[in-house]
C-alpha cells in the first residue's frame, strides 16, 4: 500500500533530485564558491566545458556520476527504467500491459523536448487513447516523465493545444534513445527544464501561428519569465 495511506498525522514530501551541474562539478572534486561561473567552479572554460558535455552525455544520478566504467553506467540507467517500470507501474497497477507501457516510455524518453501527439502515438503503439492518457500519467506519478502545458491565460486553449514531454534524468534518454547520436540541443532544454522545476511546478511553453516557440514560460514568485534554450 501507498505510505499515505497507511500513515496518519502531518505529511512533508521532499522530492530529491538527480544531480544538478553544479552538484555534478562538486562530485568531481570542483571547488564551487564565487560567483564568476567559471572563477565559481574553480576551473577554466575548457575544462568546465568539457564536464559540461559529460553531464549532457550521463545525467545526474550519483551512482551514475561515480561511476568510470561506461558499460556499468548504462547497466545502471537500463536497470534504473526496468525497476520504474515493473516495480513503481506494473507493481502497483494492476491493469497495465507491460508491453505497451514499456514502448509508450520508451518513445517519449526518445522524443523529449517534444509536443506528444495523443492520437498519433495511440496509432503507433496501438492502444486506445485513454489507455495511452492512463500510461502517460503512470509514468508521470513514478517521476519519470514530466509534461509542460501551452501557456495561455484561458483554459480551453491550453487544452486543445499537445504537452511537451521532458525526462527526470538525461543520462536515461541517452542510454534509452535508438538515435546514433546525441541531440545536445533537446537534451540542454531538458536540463533547463529541470533547473527551472526545482523552483517552481507552473512551467509552460509558449508557440505562435506561424510555428516560432519560446521554450518556457515560467512564473515564479508571481513574475513570469519567457526562456529560450539554445
């Protein structure tokens, strides 16, 4: 049974993150203290650069920074999803086909950074809709999965309009992905997106008639801020 439900009296949940950079840098011995980003980390611009790239490649779970062996890195990030999958869905629920879930995760970890199309991805995995809205939810509550609304001050329209799709973890998309290579510009998005998700959960994107995009529309401490990745 859920831990809510079987304990009484006040409740705090404290979500712990993978890694962020700068914890990342602080896992490879990097001094973190002034301000400057690069006299902060204690290293030169190519140096930083380079553990940048390494980040965007493995992601933030500690056992995975720790880690030097790449075959055991992605031991670790395959065995990561498995466990998601059969211990935190198919282990709760009980009207799941483990097949199914396991090609709905697997397309949206290698489409991140991605509006969902619901009725195109119904199609490719062949369920019905509400089961695929039901699978999507699944893999949001284990926190594996996050979606982002259109931005708009009326609710309808955010509505009508697909969620972009982001992963929990980088390091799980790229050892996931089929894609031969790295897409370094929707994997930094992705980690935008997790930096601005430590602060606050009204994160939006924002799109014109004519297709231009502004990645997030964040509000936070009631301001709102239009953020563009690149």
């Amino acid at each position: 049974p859920e831990i809510a439900q079987v304990l009484t009296g006040r409740r705090f949940d404290l979500i712990v993150w993978p890694f962020s950079f700068e914890e990342y840098l602080i896992a490879q011995g990097i001094h973190v203290g002034n301000d400057d980003p690069y006299i902060k980390f204690g290293a030169e611009p190519g140096r930083i650069n380079h553990y940048l790239m390494q980040y965007m490649k493995i992601g933030g779970f500690p056992e995975v920074v720790t880690e030097s062996i790449e075959m055991m890195r992605l031991q670790y990030l395959h065995s990561y999803f498995l466990d998601i999958i059969y211990r935190d869905i198919v282990g709760r629920y009980n009207n799941v086909n483990i097949s199914k879930l396991r090609d709905t995760a697997l397309f949206i970890i290698e489409n991140i950074s991605n509006p969902i199309n619901i009725s195109k991805l119904a199609k490719y995995i062949d369920i019905s809709k509400p089961t695929l809205y039901q699978y999507l939810s699944y893999l949001e509550e284990v926190f594996l999965l996050f979606y982002v609304e259109y931005f708009s001050y009326g609710a309808k329209k955010r509505l009508l309009k697909p969620k972009k799709v982001y992963i929990v973890d980088v390091g799980l998309h790229n050892a996931l992905s089929k894609a031969s290579t790295l897409s370094y510009g929707r994997i930094a998005e992705n980690l935008v997106f997790l930096h601005l998700k430590r602060f606050t959960d009204r994160i939006y994107y924002w799109q014109d008639e004519k297709g231009r995009e502004i990645d997030f529309i964040a509000s936070i401490n009631g301001n709102l801020y239009a953020i563009e990745s690149k």
